[in-house]
C-alpha cells in the first residue's frame, strides 16, 4: 500500500495539485458552493410550498414544475461552469503567462503539456464539484413531476462537456503569446466564444428536457448522435491542448509538431465522422458543413506556416530522420514555412476532392448542388488566400523586413485580404461613378476574396483566383526549393 500511495503520488500533476490547494485555501469557491446550497434549498422549498398549496385548492395542473425548477437549477449551474471556472482558469493561466513570471514557464522541468494538463484537470475538478452539488437537487425534480431521469443525466452529461470545451478554450485564450493588444483581443474573442457557447447550452438542454430525450436513449439515432457530439468535443478540447501547449513552449522549440499531428488526426477522424452521418441521414450537407470549418482551420494554417520561421535551430534538426521517406514525413509535420504551407495545401486539396467524392458517391440532386457551388466556392477562397499570403509574405520580405516581423505575415495577409476588397469597390464609386449595383461593381470585385459568392460570376472569380494563385506559386518556386534544401539533418 505504501508503494502504491508513493506511485500515486508521482502520478499526481503537481500544477493541478497546487492550483486546487489553493482554490480550497481561498474564499471564492466556498462562497460559492454556500450561495449555491442556499439558491438550491430556497428554490426547491419555494416550488414544494407552491405546490402543496396550489394544487389541492385550485386544480391547476401542475405538472411540469419539476421541469421549470430543473431549468432553473441548471441555468444557474451552467452560468457558473462555463463563465466562473473558465475565467477564472484563464486569469491565472494568464498571470504566469505574463512578462514578469514568464521566465517561471522556461525554467521548470514540468514540460508544456504538463502544465496545461494541470490547469485543464483543475478547472474540471472545480466543475465537477459544482456538478456534484447541483445533483441531488436536480435528482429530486423528478419527483415534482415534468421531468425523468434519463433525460437529467443525459443534459448534465451535455453541460459537463461543454464546460470542459470553455475551460480549455479560456486556457488557449491565455497561453497565446503576443502584445498587450493582441492578448487583449484573444481574450475578447474567447469572451465571445464562451458567452456563445453557454447560450447555446442553455437553449439546447431546454430543448432536450422539453422533448424528452431519455426516452430516445434506447434507439440507435440517439446513441450515433450522442456518439458523434462526445466525439466532435473531445477533438475540439485535444485540439485546444495541442495549440496551448505549443504557445507555451520556447520559440526554438518544434512548435509545430505536435499541432499538425494532432491536426491531421482530427482532420481525418472528424470528416469519417461527418462522412458516416451523413450517410446514416442521407444529408449531404453535413459533408459541405465539415468542408467549410476544415477549410476555414487549413487556410489560417497556411497563414500561420507563412509566419513561421524559415530556418531551424541546431537541436530540432538533429531530430530530423536520415533516410528519404522519414524527412520527407518529418518535411511535412516539423516547424517552419515550406513544412508548413505544403502540409495545409494538402490537406486543403484532400478535403475539396473528399467533398466533390462524396458529392459522387450520394447522387442526389443535394449532392450535385454541393459539388457545383460548394466545392468551387471554397476552391476560389483557397486560391485568394495563396495569393494574398505570397504577397504578404514577399512584401514584408521586400519591403517591410525592419517594420514588420516574420511571425506577423498573417496579419499583413489579412490586412491585403481586406483592401482588396475594398479599395476596388471605392475606387469604383467614389472615381469612376459605378452605379452601386451587383452587376456595375463585378469586374471591380476580382481581388475580393468572397466574391464567389455572388453564384451568377462565379466561374469568373474562380478563373481569376486560379491564375493569381498560379502566378502566386510560380514566383514562390526558387523560395520553396530553398526551404527544401535547408531541411537536413545537423550531425
């Protein structure tokens, strides 16, 4: 026993231990737990007093108080869980990532993913704690009626996993490095996220309760469906832990590693996923859906392998493998630009061809209009975004080497993105007098990336973008046969 307490205790994350002895030693979570017991008794000894006394006098038909006070109860739990505990995970992750206690992350022998795994397993305790008190109270309105119990567990399973999803999203808000403002407008738009996210929560275990989704629980719809939500979360925490693992990691480290590894997993498991219900729900759709946010992901990758570095340290080239196949693999998954823009257009290139097969493979007339707008919708948005990423990239190179830095080239990208789409339209109207219309403003919409949306010119967007992105490449050629060249192996 002695020995297995002493394993046990290694096994331990010293970050997660830490940050619970200190969230017991402070006074914000017993204030906490105490507000919750006394909103909990109040409102249950409230709908127990309504209804002894309502219900023999008057006959109103009181049968869904339980689920009224179950919505009530899991409001409040799911305020708490995916607002409370996340930012308060997220402040003191971004308190050690601060200048003054940044050297603290270098210097400890935990390794990266220690540290975030420490925070992420403390933020789940604290919210498995809130669960764990809110659970008899919610248990017990079953016997208020409206509601069963199935359909309690099912949801509190639901709102757990979307208070994990929050709490490892507040943490990647707070590991990504950079200045004041970009930080500030990282939390804000993890703000944003998570705000989201407990809305639709909120509106989506209503909804459950009110259909009454336990008893669904022995069909198999519902075990594919839940299968499919459990696993589409998971990937999206597993995601989230790569990405916060990396911002914390030291700049010549091999950032990218681990992310594109994890990527490409959850790029192939999410679109079997998608591939399967679609096929089970005959929904073509579902394929367009998981086209359109892996696109999105690969797209602000290329951007992102643009603002990598170009030349590896000593130590990341020693790891680089000696035989042909293994550095070509390792070419692929290891930081730097040319690694990194050949791995995201891969990816972008097999997931078009996987939408334009599944269109084939369904042969409906929903398959045929994803393959006709759809695929080349995006096609054209993936051939802007080469376009304007090799132009960001060789005008910071060019001209902008002293003022901009190289890890900010995805922001140039977009900066261009955004006057391309702009100026031409202003020109157009404010010089040259175009009519405001549609059709008068197309031929002044080529370098916007969206465009293709307008279905009627199309197929001129798309031709336009593809020799842009032609010329795009073409230029770039002597830059990435460069980058090929200097990824050997430092012996």
């Amino acid at each position: 026993m002695v020995v297995l307490g002493r394993r046990l205790d290694d096994w331990l994350n010293p970050i997660a231990v830490r940050e619970l002895r200190q969230a017991v030693q402070g006074k914000a979570l017993a204030a906490m737990l105490i507000f919750f017991l006394a909103v909990e008794v109040v409102a249950l000894g409230g709908a127990l007093v309504k209804n002894d006394l309502l219900a023999p006098k008057t006959g109103v038909n009181l049968a869904p108080v339980g689920r009224q006070l179950f919505s009530f109860l899991y409001g409040i739990l799911l305020f708490t869980s995916l607002l409370f505990v996340p930012l308060y995970t997220g402040i003191r992750m971004r308190l050690e990532r601060s200048d003054t206690n940044l050297d603290l992350l270098f210097v400890t022998t935990l390794k990266p993913a220690a540290i975030i795994g420490g925070k992420l397993v403390s933020g789940l305790v604290l919210t498995l704690l809130l669960f764990t008190t809110c659970l008899p109270f919610m248990a017990f309105t079953y016997f208020l009626r409206g509601v069963d119990l199935p359909s309690v567990l099912i949801v509190l399973v639901f709102g757990f996993l979307a208070a994990a999803t929050s709490i490892q999203l507040a943490i990647l808000a707070a590991s990504v490095p950079g200045s004041r403002i970009f930080q500030v407008g990282t939390g804000i738009v993890g703000l944003g996220l998570i705000i989201f996210m407990l809305i639709y929560s909120i509106v989506g275990s209503v909804l459950m309760i009110e259909s009454g989704v336990g008893s669904l629980i022995g069909t198999g719809r519902f075990w594919g469906i839940a299968a499919s939500v459990l696993g589409l979360d998971l990937l999206a925490i597993a995601a989230g832990f790569v990405l916060s693992t990396a911002a914390v990691m030291p700049l010549a480290a091999n950032r990218a590693l681990p992310i594109r590894v994890t990527f490409t997993a959850v790029w192939l498991l999410s679109g079997l996923a998608a591939a399967l219900w679609a096929r089970s729900v005959n929904e073509p759709e579902i394929v367009g859906v998981w086209m359109g946010f892996a696109l999105a992901v690969l797209l602000l990758s290329f951007l992102g392998a643009l603002s990598e570095r170009e030349t590896l340290g000593p130590r990341v080239r020693r790891t680089i493998p000696r035989n042909p196949f293994g550095r070509m693999a390792a070419f692929l998954f290891y930081s730097g630009q040319a690694g990194g823009v050949t791995w995201s257009l891969a990816l972008t290139g097999l997931t078009l061809a996987a939408g334009t097969v599944a269109a084939a493979i369904f042969g409906t007339t929903k398959s045929t209009k994803l393959a006709a707008e759809l695929v080349p919708t995006l096609l054209a948005i993936a051939f802007y975004t080469i376009f304007y990423g090799g132009l960001a990239a060789f005008a910071r190179r060019r001209f902008l080497a002293r003022r901009v830095g190289t890890g900010h080239t995805w922001a140039l990208a977009l900066f261009l993105m955004m006057l391309g789409a702009i100026v031409p339209i202003l020109v157009a109207i404010l010089v040259f007098r175009v009519h405001r219309t549609q059709p008068s403003l197309f031929p002044w919409q080529a370098l916007n990336t969206f465009a293709t949306l307008d279905a009627a010119h199309r197929p001129v967007y798309l031709l336009v973008s593809a020799w842009l992105a032609a010329a795009t490449v073409v230029l770039a050629l002597g830059w990435y046969r460069r980058g090929l060249s200097a990824f050997r192996r430092a012996d």
